[in-house]
C-alpha cells in the first residue's frame, strides 16, 4: 500500500470513529428541518465506494453502479407501491426529493455502498459464485439488521405494519434476502470473475455508514441492532487488515 493510501485509510478510519461520536447528536435532536444535510451525508459517505469501484473494475465498475442504482429504485418504488418485497412502508422528507413522489433519489447512494461492501467481504472470504451469493447477501440483510431499526425510530421511514424487530416487519429482511440476490446475480453478470479486483476502498463506504448507524442503535438503546454492527465493524476491519484505501 502506497503512501498516499495509508494516509487515506487512517483519514477514512479516524472519520470513522468520528461519525460514530457524531452519531450521539444526531439520536438526541429532531432532524426533519435538516433534510439538506441528510443529503449531502448519505452521498458523501457513497463516494469512497463509487470511486473505488469505478477505478479497481474501470468500465465494468461504472456500469455495474448504473445498472444496481437502477435496480435500487425498481425494487424500492415496487415495494412503496405494492408492499412487495418489503412490506408497506413510505419515506418521511429527511433524505430526498422523491422520484414521481414515491422513491427519494438519495436511494442508490444509500443502498448500493451497503451491497458493494457486503460483496467485498464476501469475495474476500469465500470462493465460488454461489458461495458469493449466499453470504453478500446475508452480510446486506445484516447491515438493514443495524440501519432499519434506527432509521425507523428518527423516522426515515416508517413502516404502515410496524414488526416485532424494534418496529420492522420481519418480511422486510425476507425481501433483502430476494433483493440481495437479485444484486449478486447483477453483479456476477456485469462483472464476472472481474470481482475478485474490487479493491479495499470498496468497503470504505461501508465501515463509514455501520460507524455512525452502530453509534445511533447505541444512543437509542437498540441493543441487539447495535451488537450486530459492531460485530460488522469488526468483520470489515479484520477482512480489510485496516487498510481502507
């Protein structure tokens, strides 16, 4: 690792941290007037992963995002309209302008780092595509384990059903198994074996977003969401070898 990679793993570590204490202010205010915020967040914490993607897989990379941001606002619009995969839910005004009053555009920045980090710490610990799948699927539906039920409880969202897991509907994680799948799949046929290329920086977007939503389920006394993201912190900086750049 060059120089100028270490310097920014530390930076992207030391944010990290920083987010998760962030996180303490965000639990204890009411945020709906800050929607602007909410924004400009949820897309900076994306832009370590789109790059990393874009430069470790080139072409490959730029389309494997167009074709899961696409797939992202398909599968949310069906599920807001429907109820299917998800359950029925709709979004509050804290993360977006909504694509034909349904889908806010921040959805690809939001889920695909989710997906991407989770594909990474599945290359790096298994082989074979099928084996692929299975657990970058199982690593994304635990990041919602982590995300879902903090969002809910600031009101990101809100479920029509709320569920017994902290407010959210157990269909809901059913249909990230279904939407998981559906992104794997996606991207073994866009990139192939190309994946085993995805660099550390890939998971960088990732370890961002589990630091400050793991911070949250703490200050909101979310206690097993908050376990589960701190075992996921743990899963990305042991797999990564702390190198996040």
């Amino acid at each position: 690792m060059s120089d100028r990679a270490g310097r920014t793993s530390i930076v992207i570590l030391l944010t990290g941290i920083l987010l998760a204490v962030s996180s303490y202010f965000v639990s204890g205010v009411r945020i709906e007037g800050y929607w602007i915020l909410s924004v400009i967040f949820i897309i900076s914490m994306a832009v370590p992963s789109f790059i990393s993607t874009m430069g470790s897989l080139k072409s490959r990379g730029f389309l494997l995002i167009l074709l899961l941001g696409i797939y992202a606002i398909s599968i949310e619009t069906l599920a807001i309209i429907t109820g299917f995969p998800y359950s029925e839910f709709h979004y509050g005004d804290m993360i977006g302008l909504k694509i034909l009053g349904y889908t806010p555009f921040t959805v690809p920045f939001a889920w695909l780092p989710l997906f991407l980090g989770s594909a990474y710490l599945a290359k790096e610990s298994v082989e074979g595509r099928a084996k692929f799948m299975v657990l970058a699927t199982l690593i994304a539906v635990l990041t919602d384990v982590v995300i879902d039920p903090a969002a809910v409880n600031l009101r990101f969202w809100v479920w029509e059903n709320p569920g017994i897991f902290y407010g959210v509907p157990l269909q809901n994680f059913a249909g990230w198994i279904l939407s998981g799948l559906g992104a794997a799949m996606i991207s073994l046929l866009v990139a192939g074996d190309s994946l085993q290329e995805m660099g550390n920086g890939t998971v960088s977007s990732l370890y961002l977003i589990m630091c400050f939503w793991t911070g949250v389920c703490l200050f909101r006394g979310l206690e097993m969401p908050f376990i589960v993201g701190l075992t996921l912190i743990a899963l990305i900086l042991r797999t990564s070898k702390f190198k996040l750049w």
